[in-house]
C-alpha cells in the first residue's frame, strides 16, 4: 500500500512523492493562495486552481500580469494562463507554463457544484456562496446569445448532406 505522504525530509523522497503522486493527489498540490478580498470574503486562504479562474502573476518576468487560466496541467504541475506568451525560434507564439505556487487567485470560478461543495465544507457560509451564484447568473444573462437565422440554419443542413 502506497501513502501520498512523507515524514521524511530528505529531498530526493520529497521529489520522488511529487513525481509518483497520481492526479487526484496533484489536483490538491497545485494550490494557490486567494487574494487579500477573497480570503476575507470567503474565510479560506488557498484553493487549487481550475479552469476559468482569473490569476495574477506574482513572480517571474510575468510579474503583475492577470489572465484567465486556459489549461491546468496535472501531469506536469503547470497552468496556462491567458496572455502569457513566448516566441518560439521559428516565431510562433505559445502559452507559457507557470506553476501554481507564483500566482494569486483573484477571481474563483463558481461554475462547478464541487467547488462549491469544497467551500461548504472549508466553512464558508451558504449565503456567501449563493449570493456569488446568483451574480454569475446575472452575467450569464446579460451577455447576447446568437439568434438562429435562416442562413446558418441552410448551412447546417448542407454540411450534414455533404457527410
């Protein structure tokens, strides 16, 4: 039987914990500490960080920059954040990893029931979270939706008789 933690500081077993942990496990080390709103806000003071949350950068050349995360990557313990890019040798431009002990959530993404069942169960009261519920709603709402035509309609229908 495998245990996911260590009482050992030797660093060579420290390394190995982080290279054999299976993904449920990272999913918990790719925390990141909230921003001094958040944690008043919601009583916690680090969540892992998902898809759709909003960072800042806080070391690194990309110091101070804010994105929305585009991709968690557990296998490699990376996150990829919305405009922070570098230039390949043959000029393509593409995300850069940064690992999620240098950035600081700024805004949480409360699309999921489980993140939220996680606050619940941090403490966090019930209409605190509701009252975030019911502003990304009103967001949700707010923006335009595309209206069906005619047009696009016709060209659905003649994508699926060419298939």
């Amino acid at each position: 039987m495998v245990f996911w933690r260590t009482k050992s500081k030797q660093p060579r077993k420290q390394r190995k914990v982080l290279y054999i942990a299976p993904k449920h496990v990272r999913y918990k080390m790719m925390s990141a500490h909230l921003s001094k709103e958040l944690r008043e806000k919601y009583g916690v003071r680090a969540l892992p960080v998902r898809k759709g949350d909003v960072v800042r950068v806080m070391r690194g050349n990309y110091r101070g920059h804010e994105g929305k995360v585009v991709e968690v990557d557990r296998k490699r313990y990376y996150i990829y954040i919305e405009g922070v890019k570098i230039k390949k040798a043959d000029g393509t431009e593409v995300l850069r990893p940064i690992h999620p002990s240098k950035v600081m959530i700024v805004k949480l993404d409360m699309s999921d029931k489980w993140r939220i069942k996680i606050l619940e169960r941090k403490g966090v009261k019930r209409e605190i979270i509701e009252e975030e519920l019911a502003k990304a709603e009103e967001t949700i709402k707010e923006e335009p939706s595309e209206e069906i035509t005619e047009e696009k309609v016709e060209n659905v229908e003649a994508v699926t008789q060419e298939a």
